[in-house]
C-alpha cells in the first residue's frame, strides 16, 4: 500500500488537473443539475422513457437499465461505416437498419430525449473511450481539427479551452470542454441540445462555418474529446449556462 | 401532451405541511422574440396554474412570459385527508393539461 | 411672440409621436410599459405596501437571464384569521412588468413560492404580499445579469 500511494496521489493529482464545466458554474445552476426533480432535461428523459416503449426499443433491449455502461463507451467504431458513430448516430442507425423506418432527425426531441435517456443509465460512471486501433485515425483527425485555427477570429478549440481554461470570456468563464454531460439542458437555448449543437456554437462564436448536423468531423472531435476527458465522471442530463 | 414531472411525497401526516414541486415542458414564448426570417415569434406561454386537492383549490398561479422555459413552481399545501391532487395548467392557443396524483395520509 | 395653447400642444405633440415613432421603429419588441411602482401600485389599487416580513431570494449575480430561480417566502402563520391571499412578482426592464402572481390560502400552509423567471438586462425586482386583512408588504433585490460571450446566434 506504501509503494501504491504516490501512484493513487499521482492519479488523483491526474483526476483534479481536469475539471467539468460544473465547477464553475453558480451555485444555483449546480443544484438545478444535481436535483432530479428540479433539472428540466428530466422532461427530455421522461419522454425518452416513453419512446423506449413506443418506438420500440425495448422489443430487442429489454428495460433500459441495460444500457448502463453504454454511453460511457462512446463514439465508437462502426464496421458498416468503417469510422466512428456517435451515440446519436447509432441510434438513428438502428432505427434504419432494424426497425426499417425513419430515424428521428438529429437534434429533434425525440432523438435527444433517447439519447437524454440511454445517456442517463451511465450517470456517475467513467468515461472509457474504446481501445480500438481502427479508431486511431479518425481520432488523430479529431486532435487535428482541435488544434486547427479556424474563422474570422483565427482561433483553434484550443486557444481557449487548453491555453485560455479558466479565465473569462466577458462575464462567462472558460470551461475544458470536457464532454461529460450531453445531451444536457442549456440555460442559453432554454433547451436540450447534443455535442454537436455545442460545438457548431462555438464554430459560428469564431466567424467559422459550422459543420452539417451528423458531419464526420463533428464525430472525429467527440471521439478526441471523449478520449481527452477519458475517466471523468459522466454526468447526462447536465445542465449548463 | 407535454411532458411533466411533478413531485410531491406519496404519504403524509394529517396536518404536515407538503412541498410540492412541478416542471412542464413548454417552450413559454414571448411574443418578443424575432426568428431567423426576422419576424416575431406570437406569444405562446402558459398563463395559469392550478392545484386542487378534493376539488378545493389550494394553490394557483397566473404567468407571464417573464416565465422561464419549461415552466417550474414550487409551492406547499397542508396534508389534511388523503384525497386526489389535480395539477392543471393552461395557457395560449388552447392549451390545458391536467395530471393527478393522490396523497395518503396518516 | 406665442402660439395659442391648442396649437402648441398639437405641435408637441406631433413631435412627441413622431420619437415615439422612431423608438418603435428603432425597437419594436420595447413598446411603452408601465413603471416597477405603477406595477405595485395597480396589484395592490394604490395601497403603499409595508416592507418587511417578505424574502425575494434571487441571486445577486445572474449568468444566464434565461432560467433564473427565484423563491419568495411572506412571514404568516396561515391560519383562517391571519393568512396570505396573494404574492406577486414585478420587474423593472423587462417588456412587461409582471412576472407571476400566486393565489394561496390557510391551506397551503406555508406563504412560500418558488419558480425560475427570464431577466432581460440587470434590474430591480420587487415581491409584494397581500395579507387576509388587506395589508400589503413587500421586499425588494436588485440583480446583475453578466455579460455572455457565447451566445447562440
């Protein structure tokens, strides 16, 4: 236990280097997250709950409650489409493939409200990014667009959620852009929203031109971004300024 | 039908003062706000609330689009026999919505 | 040299609609609203509410004016005799001043309401209670909403 001790205080040093945007929120944004009762992206769940039955889920996947884990593991490696899927994307694809109709469009309630609710049953767990090399370009590409300067402002994702974390932007400070609660509830949208929302924000915040809804590269910067906060706690449905 | 999440304890003492807390889902527009074709968004809030317990009203609430999205309310009411709760909330462009629940009390 | 009243009148007052004219064109979601006190005074028909025995618990320091919880709490023991029949929630600068008003009673058991409110800019808010014997009282906060850069567009 000796020799483990300056290991585990390494880790833990390793562990609180990194810091969920949940940190540096108000403290009345925070209990609006940590109370179910009180956290309006509950109505996104509630109605995933309700979509679970009624489009059909669980006719192959039994109660939701065996999802647990799954969240946690994504994006992952998709043999079909020979890259990476995102869990929204591996959703849409079932509904295509097995249930043979249309997958609700991305970023529609229904689809946010399942992924709200499939995200919801990894609450609490670590994020663990598959260990699949067949994942290692698209996640090479995801660090790239990460670290590329971008729009009229000439700013990469890193300039301000590596270099600049911490520090504020007008009144609003500066999270890591760790991905650990989507979808979730944005006090900004007066709504729920997915990853992908997120970062087109962010794109069109620099004066760039976003990616379509469902683009590779959107997927390539959640697969960096799952890996970068890799062991952080997964907090679905978060809430966020 | 909007979502809802009400909630409230499902037992209670004769005479206990309850805490009673309600979300629905409701985009709670306010009629000032300009879309991307720049024209304004109609108001489309809900303007009232009700909580009636053995078809007595103990709490009600009239709103305005001040209102936040998604609308929350928190308010108590005295657990005096056991009996149905009807939440209902009504708002623009006919919009009404009744939940029930019911409280045992001891 | 003077001109007869009417006229004058007419004239200032052409002036005076042809600015509130270009107001509206310049800001057509800020029509003309009544004042934080005009507000108080129409909830309680003109009454001057007592301050004290109300909390307005809102944060001082706002990040986002969309969802901002705010709980009003009104000192009643809620009996039949000495209860609180109404709370009411008014603004300084929003469109509109009313927020929300609740009607409660001795079976509510507690004067005590909670909801989340939309802030357009920093603003004075002012809760007032109607108590069963006719009184008013009040309370008051000023909030600061902050500046966010990574608004939606």
């Amino acid at each position: 236990m000796r020799r483990l001790l300056p290991l585990l205080l390494l880790l833990g040093a390793v562990a609180e280097a990194r810091e969920s945007g949940f940190a540096l929120m108000s403290p009345e944004t925070q209990a609006m997250q940590r109370d179910d009762d009180a956290n309006p992206a509950m109505l996104w769940v509630e109605e995933g709950r309700a979509l679970w039955e009624s489009a059909g889920c669980s006719g192959c996947h039994g109660d939701v409650a065996g999802m647990r884990g799954v969240a946690a593991r994504y994006p992952a490696f998709d043999a079909a489409g020979g890259g990476p899927v995102d869990l929204a994307g591996r959703i849409a694809q079932c509904q295509e493939a097995r249930q043979h109709r249309m997958p609700f469009a991305r970023e529609s309630g229904e689809a946010l409200a399942l992924a709200a609710l499939v995200g919801l049953q990894s609450r609490g767990m670590p994020i663990s990014p598959p260990e699949d090399p067949r994942l290692a370009p698209a996640l090479a590409r995801g660090e790239a667009l990460y670290r590329e300067r971008r729009g009229q402002l000439d700013l990469s994702c890193g300039q301000c959620h590596d270099e600049n974390a911490g520090r504020r932007l007008a009144g609003s400070p500066i999270p890591e852009a760790h991905p650990t609660g989507y979808p979730l509830y944005r006090l900004e949208w007066q709504g729920m929203g997915s990853l992908q929302r997120r970062l087109r924000n962010c794109m069109t915040g620099v004066r760039s031109e976003p990616y379509a809804y469902g683009a590779p590269e959107y997927v390539a910067i959640e697969l960096f971004l799952m890996r970068r906060a890799a062991g952080m706690a997964l907090e679905t449905p978060a809430v966020r300024p | 039908m909007a979502r809802v999440l009400i909630n409230l304890p499902r037992t209670a003492r004769r005479g206990e003062v309850v805490e009673i807390r309600t979300l629905i889902q409701h985009v709670m527009e306010t009629g000032y706000r300009p879309g991307a074709d720049g024209v304004v968004a109609p108001r489309d809030i809900i303007t009232g609330f009700t909580c009636v317990y053995n078809n007595e009203e103990v709490f009600a609430a009239e709103l305005a689009p001040a209102i936040a999205a998604n609308p929350f309310l928190s308010f108590s009411l005295v657990a005096a026999e056991s009996g149905i709760l009807a939440f209902t909330w009504t708002g623009d462009n006919g919009f009404e919505q009744t939940e029930t629940r019911s409280l045992t009390v001891t | 040299m003077s001109l007869p009243s009417c006229l004058r009148s007419g004239i200032e007052r052409r002036a005076l609609g042809a600015g509130l004219l270009a107001v509206a064109l310049l800001r057509p979601a800020r029509a003309e609203r009544p004042g934080l006190r005009e507000a108080v005074l129409g909830f309680t028909g003109g009454a001057e509410p007592a301050e004290g025995g109300v909390t307005l618990d809102i944060p001082p320091l706002v990040e986002n004016g969309n969802t901002v919880p705010v709980t009003i709490a009104v000192e009643s023991p809620m009996t039949e005799e000495a209860h609180v029949r109404r709370i009411a929630l008014f603004n300084e600068r929003n469109p509109q001043p009313h927020v929300v008003t609740a009607r409660l009673g001795p079976r509510a058991g507690r004067a005590r309401l909670s909801t989340r409110m939309r802030l357009a800019t920093s603003q004075r808010l002012v809760a007032v209670a109607e108590m069963s014997d006719g009184s008013f009282r009040s309370a008051n906060a000023d909030v600061i909403v902050t500046l966010a850069a990574c608004v939606e567009s």
